[in-house]
C-alpha cells in the first residue's frame, strides 16, 4: 500500500486544530499528464443552475448591477443583483439582463435633437458607444427622427453643436416584432452598425446592435436558460414585505434567487424558503444562507434550499467576527457545511475570505461548488460606480452591505432589525475603496488561467474531479505554520514589482 504525504481534509479540519482560514494549509501537489487548458471548470451553483465558471458575483450595491451579471453571464459565471432599490428598479435590472441576450435593446439610449455633442461624448465615456438614436424630445419611445454615429461627430471641433445639425436623417429602420433572424439580414444587407424598429407611427420600439449580434459568437461559453436567455440571480431579504419583491423577481424572470441574511438559521429564513418552494415551485432555484455549520445547513436544506451561501464574517468589508464574536473561520465553514449538503445533492457557494486565485482553489478542494466574491469583483469596469483618483492611482468605491453607508440604502435588511431598529445602527462593515481591476473581458480569463493551472498543479482536471478526489482522500493537505506561509510569499527582497507597472518597497 503506498505511502501518502499529508493529510486528508478530514483530518486536516479535525475540531482539536480550531478553526481553519484559506492560508492555513495548503495542498500537495499531484501527477500532471495533461494541458491545463484541459481543465473543465464546469460546475452547478444549485440543484438545477449549471455554470461554466465557477464564479458568482456578490449582491452588493458596489459590486452587482445588470453590466456585471451580463458580462458574467457571457463568460459563463452569474452575477446576483443586489436590494439596495426599490422592487421595481431590481426587477428593471433583471429585466435587462434578460432583454441583452434576446438581442434587442428594448430600452435604449436616445438623445433629442436639442442635445450636443458634449452629450453623445458623455454617453460615449459612460457606455462605451455613439451609436445613438434621435427621437423628438428625447423619448425612448419618441418618433425617431435620425441617428448619430462616430462617423457623424468623430471630427467635429464644435462640442457645442447640436445633434439636428450633425445627425442622419435618412436613417434605415425595420418594423417592430420582426425575428433576430431577421434583424440579422437587414444588418447584412444594410452593412449598418445599429438597426432601430419601429412601429407603424414610427415610433422608436427597440434598437438591434451589430456588436450585440456578435455575442452569440464571442462568447461560447455564455450561461443561458431554455430561452436562450442569460441567467442571472438576485437577493431578498427575510422579511415578509420581500414577498412582493420576490413575485416581482420572478415575474421578471430570475432563474436564482438569493436569501440575503447574515445568519442564515432562523425561522424567519425557513418561513420564506417554504413559501417560496409552495407559491412558485420550479419557476425559479433558491439560495439559502448565509451558514456556517452542518445542523444550519440541513435545516435550510430541510426547508427546501435549491443551493447553500456559505460565510459569517470572513469578507474583506465585513467585522461581523470581531463586532458580534460569532461566525466561523471560513475554510471549516465551507469544509463542514459541505459534507452535510453532499449527503442531499445541494451545491455550496463559499462566500467571502477569497482575495487572490489560490484562495478560489482551494475553496473548490473543500467543497464548495462554486465562489462568491465581491472584493475580487469591485473594481472592474462592470462594477456599479464611476472612477475617481487618489494621489495619482485609480480608484472605485467598495462597501459592505453591514458598512453604515450601505444599512442606510436598504443594506440592513439583511440583518434581523425591526423598523424601530434602526435609529441605532450597529456596523458590521466598512466602506473603502479598490484598485482599477480593468474590464472583466480581460480579468476573467486571468482568474480562469490561473485556476486551471491550480488544478492542474493538484493533478486534477476539473471542479468533480478535484471533488472525488475530496471524498476519496487522495487530495492531500497539509497545515502551515506561520513562517511557511511567509516563505511561501515574497520575502527578502529590497523591492518587487508584481505586474510590471511598478516597483513595491
């Protein structure tokens, strides 16, 4: 019988250890007789929700609008809409994320013939287009009267001039209700960019993008639903006003909905998650937590929990341990909560602690089907918030849900307070901000990279893989102590540069 190095995650996590964080331990390599770019990072976030990556993006208000579930989506994660609105702008936000993969922009960004090219360029810095349709007065649903591309303002020195003087009048439309095949060879014959349906009053109905058209193609591992739709999740709170929230969501046509509560275990958690399972069946998959313990995880099961959020106070954001001195370090959390939901089919989402790709591996090699991140997330250009500068380095702002900022947006609907509460608000957060972390088109194929490599180094090729090899304690561990996770790390120079641009002291 051969002799294995390390430990089994079992053993690893045994009680008499404490509690166990990502850089506790690390993993023992294995034997590589294949390309990382064999590695299927395919996974499910919930009983019937299956990704291509396993990433899930948090619902944080600085995190998780419609551009990051959409751009998520695409490169086939999910990206879960955050509360801090009313129920009908977050039923508007899932609205949009499910118009984008039909391939009709049936909201889209139009000027009146009064606007200037200040205007287009505002549009343009924002957006990323000057594709803009004319309609009188401004109205997305006004007459459409021109249009206004590059071409028309790229040379113009005059900002100031308005768009009546610059716009094509003579613009190519196509009647509302037509199919996408459709839409689709008029653009080809028409060799235009955006293509404007109309009504018979003509009358803007919704914008068809050449670029929007090419989705299809760039992104083949893009996450959709039967209707060839992209999926997307969204938060609730407890409480029994988030009912009408959740009928609106799943109007909207959300495919997972996420029970947004701090601690997970309690009765009114359970009330919701059997209400939701009686009143709306299969129409929609939902996410209990957030727990950290076996008998948490099977009460939520119990109750009919499609998928289980896993983290008490493990984000960068959050003091939820040092402030209320509960919670779980979040590498036993995953760990144990794991073993429980194995037993009933139900994937787990390890939720929080997760600051660079290691931490994403070895998530996954305790269980988790999938990771949540916000930290990892802000900062990208699909995050909600505009840039700003700070002594010379760029900048977004990033919250925590229990931050004061947020709990006074709606944020401590996730904490158990009544409506007398909350004139005394206790933080379990922070506000801050992050680094620019660029477009997710760029950022996400460096995670996946870098997690395909990992699993590779494990001697791994895939996230059901890597999980058998949990579960048969072939996957090997082993604790570090402090001094090696300092040789492990950069140590003993004068400075260092990490990505080229600069040097560190």
């Amino acid at each position: 019988m051969a002799i294995l190095d390390g430990i089994s995650a079992g053993d690893l996590m045994d009680p008499q250890n404490g509690g166990i964080s990502y850089d506790d331990f690390i993993l023992l390599p294995g034997h590589i007789d294949f390309h990382h770019q064999e590695v299927d990072l395919s996974t499910r976030v919930s009983k019937r929700i299956k990704l291509n990556l396993p990433f899930v993006s948090s619902p944080m208000d600085t995190v998780t609008e419609n551009e990051m579930a959409i751009k998520l989506a695409l490169l086939g994660g999910l990206g879960v809409i955050h509360y801090n609105n009313s129920v009908e702008e977050q039923a508007e936000e899932i609205r949009k994320v499910k118009r984008f993969e039909n391939g009709f922009i049936t909201a889209p960004v139009v000027l009146g013939p009064d606007a200037t090219l200040a205007d287009v360029d505002r549009i343009k810095e924002r957006y990323g287009f000057s594709g803009i349709p004319i309609t009188e007065g401004g109205e997305a649903s006004g007459r459409l009267v021109g249009i206004v591309t590059n071409r028309d303002v790229e040379f113009e020195p005059d900002r100031s001039r308005p768009l009546r003087e610059v716009m094509t009048t003579e613009v190519v439309t196509a009647p509302a209700g037509i199919t996408l095949q459709e839409a689709n060879d008029h653009l080809r014959r028409s060799k235009k960019g955006k293509l404007p349906l109309v009504d018979g009053k003509g009358r803007l109905v919704s914008l068809i993008s050449r670029r929007d058209l090419l989705k299809n193609r760039d992104y083949p591992e893009a996450i959709k639903n039967e209707r060839k739709q992209l999926r997307v999740g969204a938060a609730v709170s407890t409480r029994d006003a988030d009912r009408e929230r959740v009928a609106a969501l799943v109007e909207a046509g959300v495919d997972l909905i996420v029970i947004d509560a701090a601690q997970g275990d309690s009765i009114y958690e359970i009330r919701l998650l059997e209400w939701m399972k009686q009143e709306f069946g299969d129409r929609v998959d939902v996410m209990g937590g957030n727990v950290v313990t076996r008998a948490q995880a099977r009460r939520l099961i119990e109750a009919g929990a499609d998928g289980l959020r896993i983290g008490m106070g493990p984000g960068s954001i959050c003091t939820t341990q040092g402030t209320m001195a509960v919670g779980r370090a979040q590498a036993t959390a995953v760990f144990n909560t794991a073993l429980e939901a194995r037993e009933h089919d139900v994937p787990i989402l390890a939720d929080g602690g997760i600051s660079q790709i290691g931490h994403i591996a070895k998530a996954l090699a305790l269980g988790a089907s999938a990771v949540m991140m916000g930290y990892m997330f802000a900062g990208t250009e699909e995050a909600p918030g505009e840039y700003f500068y700070d002594n010379g380095i760029r900048l977004k702002r990033y919250r925590g849900m229990a931050s004061i900022e947020a709990m006074a947006a709606g944020g401590d609907k996730r904490y158990m307070t009544r409506a007398d509460d909350r004139k005394v608000k206790v933080a379990q957060g922070v506000s801050g901000s992050v680094l620019d972390k660029g477009p997710l088109d760029l950022y996400v194929p460096y995670l996946v990279q870098g997690l395909r490599q990992s699993l590779q180094d494990m001697g791994v090729k895939g996230v059901s893989v890597l999980h058998e090899a949990l579960i048969g304690e072939t996957l090997r561990f082993e604790r570090r102590t402090h001094a090696a996770q300092i040789e492990g790390g950069v140590h003993g120079l004068y400075n260092y540069s990490e990505s080229g641009l600069g040097m560190r002291g």
